[in-house]
C-alpha cells in the first residue's frame, strides 16, 4: 500500500488549507485513517482520525478548526484545516490502518506553514 499526500503549502494565519492523502496498491481493506503533525524539533503528534464508519477524532488544539473526512470509494482521506495558526506549522503525515490483516502505513508527508 502506498500513501501519497497533497496540499501542503505557505498560508497567513487565519487561512485555510486541504490535505489530502490518497492510498493505493494491491488489494487491502481499509480501516482507520488519521493525520499526525510532526512541528519542527517536536516528536510527531496526533491531530485527527476517521474510522471506517466516519466517527471522527481530534486532538483537543485543532477541534473547531479542523475537520476529517473520507471518500471510500477513492481510498482517500482529507484534512480540511480553517483558521490557521502558526503553531499549525509542520510537517503532516497520513497514516492508514488495515484490517484482514491488521497493518500500519505512512505517507511521506507534507508541509504546512502557517506565517503569522
């Protein structure tokens, strides 16, 4: 399975960006998809996930601000992240859970920078 994100860039705090992550490869049931933050000199964090029927996760600094979702059909999952902040900036990684069998992966990231 491959995971290949887009639509990071350079936005003014208060703007808006959409990541999206779309995976790809032989056969495989997808279960969990999420996006972690990795900010510079920090450990990488969790920001959202969307599970398999659509309940949502946030960590509590983006709930309001951010919103999840994902197209099944296409394998996809999506970051839509409104009021941006400087402390959003960061390097964002999609991760994809499997079922049957239970596996992890990571896209390459993307980077988000937020200038105040």
């Amino acid at each position: 399975v491959q995971l290949q994100a887009f639509g990071g860039g350079l936005v003014q705090a208060g703007g808006f960006l959409r990541l999206s992550c779309a995976a790809s490869g032989s056969r495989f049931n997808v279960n969990v998809m999420g996006w972690y933050r990795q900010a510079p000199g920090k450990q990488r964090e969790f920001i959202a996930l969307i599970g398999s029927r659509g309940r949502p996760d946030y960590v509590d600094s983006v709930k309001g601000r951010f919103i999840i979702s994902r197209d099944n059909a296409k394998n996809t999952v999506y970051l839509q992240m409104n009021r941006l902040k400087p402390e959003d900036t960061g390097v964002y990684y999609c991760k994809l859970s499997t079922i049957n069998p239970t596996e992890y992966y990571w896209g390459a990231g993307t980077q988000v920078t937020v200038s105040s």
